[in-house]
C-alpha cells in the first residue's frame, strides 16, 4: 500500500500504526514530532493511530539552525 | 545581581547561539561550551527517512545545560510558522519558539503582517513566542501588545557579518519596551556583539559569526568575553562623547617656562 511520507511516496506491506512504523523506520519517537493527515499526533497515540493507504504522514525533527 | 529573566526563565549568559553551519555537530559542541550560552537554537525539519546513519543533533546537545529555542526558519506564511511552531513543540522539549515568518528570500527580511498574526495565534496558545523582526520600533510595540516573550529585532540580514546597521533604531525599540530586546541576526564578530550590549539590549543571538569563523570555537570565547564586556561596560555608565578634547589633567602645577 501507498502512503505519503515526508512528501514522497512511500511504500507498506500493509496498514500499521505511527508506532509501529517509527520502528521500523528506526527512529525515535522522543525526538520527532509527527503530523498525520495533517494533524499532529500526540506521542501518547502513537500505539493506537493507523496508517492507511493515501494517507499524509509528516515526521520531523530537530535540525542544526539559527 | 544583573539577572537575564526570558517569560519567568533566568538565565547567566545574555548571549544566545545557533546550531547550524557548524563543520561538525562535535565542533558545535564545544563552541557551545566556549560560549557560555544556556540556550540555544534549532530548526525544524523533515527526518531523512532513507538516510538513518546521520548523527543525531540532540545528541550533541546537553540537557542539563542548555534549553532549546526551536525555529520557524524557512517559513513564508503565518501558517507555515504556526504550524512549524506547533509540530516544534510536540517534540516534547521546548513550549518556546523563535518565530521567524519571511517576507524576502534574498534578504530574509520578515514579514511583519505574517509575523504579527502568527504571534498572536501562539500565544494565545500558550508558546513563549520570540519573534525575529526588523529594528522597527512600531512593530516592536505590536508584537510586544500581541504577547510576545521578547523581541528580536534583527542587527542587519542573517548571515551577513554587517553588524548593527542602524544603532539609533535599537536605541528607540529599547526605549519603550516592557519586555526584553535580544539584537538577532547580522552580527559579524566580537566587537558587535559588544556594541549592541553597550546600547542596553538584553541579550544578542547568533548563528553564523561562530558557526562560520575560522575558528568557531575561539570565536565563540571571544563572544562570549564580548556580551560580558559590553553589559558591564552599559552597567558601568558610559562618557558622553565630546567634539573636542577634554583634558584628563589640570594645567595647574605644570613645571613650564612661562
């Protein structure tokens, strides 16, 4: 299944949640900050928000800057 | 004791400095540890999903030293910068944002109608809102009635190394503003940093005059040395500038010829 993953296509065997796929993406969940269809995720949801095909997922993290 | 209070939170070091440009997060590091700054600044940004082997930044930054100011940087609309502002905070480690929405992509100069809307949706939010804006002295005061934290007029563009270009400005927003005035943006080396503290601003930020000096760590000693030079220098009460000279002893008791 297809999803949008910081504005590229991204692919999946199948709907998991935000958890499940900061995982396997090996990315720590206590240092992003997750939007999903354009609403932010609460940390706390991750276990129990879904990804489904076509869906927007944003990850982001801190970054070197002024 | 000359205290440095930002929205209730005291702080030693009135100089606030970035993590970008740096050769190296380790070389970061230690400029940080030269510069004697508790805070410091960071960006938003997109993880690289597909590139997992970059070092993390926050690795290379202390906790139990320094608190986070996370940036709008890149933003061009109010809502871009609420909604960077918002994903910032969810990170979990700062309620504060250096709120930057940009008008001009060459001159990086903000757009203050943009930045002024965005202020007032954040702190009604409840984020400890530090707009960068320009040294102008009206939007200053409208930003400070929109809530902000603090302002941040900027010295001359990002990055530029020209210093404070327009003294007299910084002078007025000083003059009638309630909440603290941090010089962000344009610094090039110690002696600026040094002139906007002389002129009674709370603090200074910079990115680039360290990040970019030969030697970012020594550079960052010598801003550090220069904030406190040009605080206490403010503190200890300046000559007044003469057209012509006054001299430093009485004629009186000269051996002389006369």
């Amino acid at each position: 299944m297809r999803i949008t993953l910081n504005g590229e296509p991204h692919e999946l065997a199948e709907p998991l949640t935000i958890a499940r796929l900061l995982a396997t993406l090996e990315i720590d969940p206590r240092r992003v900050a997750v939007e999903h269809n354009l609403v932010i995720v609460k940390r706390a949801a991750y276990h129990t928000t879904t990804v489904h095909p076509g869906d927007q997922v944003e990850i982001v993290n801190f970054v070197g800057g002024g | 004791m000359d205290t440095f209070v930002i929205a209730g939170k005291t702080f030693s070091s009135r100089l606030i400095i970035g993590t970008g440009k740096y050769g190296s997060h380790e070389i970061m590091r230690q400029a940080h540890d030269a510069s004697g700054a508790e805070l410091v600044t960071v960006a938003v940004r997109r993880v690289n999903v597909t590139d997992r082997s970059k070092e993390s930044l926050l690795d290379f930054i202390d906790p139990a030293r320094y608190a986070l100011l996370p940036n709008t940087a890149g933003c061009y609309t109010a809502e871009d910068a609420i909604r960077t502002a918002r994903l910032a905070r969810e990170v979990g480690l700062s309620e504060w944002i250096k709120l930057e929405v940009i008008g001009d992509e060459r001159t990086l100069f903000p757009d203050n109608a943009g930045l002024l809307e965005a202020t007032r949706v954040l702190v009604k939010e409840g984020f400890v809102v530090l707009p960068y804006t320009n040294d102008d002295p009206v939007v200053c005061r409208k930003l400070e009635d929109a809530g902000a934290a603090a302002v941040m007029p900027l010295g001359a563009p990002i990055g530029s190394g020209l210093g404070i270009q327009n003294l007299n400005n910084i002078r007025i927003i000083l003059e009638f503003a309630g909440v603290p005035v941090i010089v962000d943006a344009g610094v090039g080396t110690a002696s600026d940093a040094a002139i906007a503290m002389e002129l009674g601003v709370d603090g200074v930020l910079m990115n680039t005059a360290v990040a970019g000096a030969r030697d970012p760590v020594a550079m960052a000693g010598a801003m550090k040395l220069a904030v406190i030079a040009g605080r206490q220098a403010y503190l200890a009460g300046r000559i007044p500038s003469r057209r012509y000279a006054t001299a430093s002893s009485s004629p009186d008791g000269l051996v002389t010829g006369d």
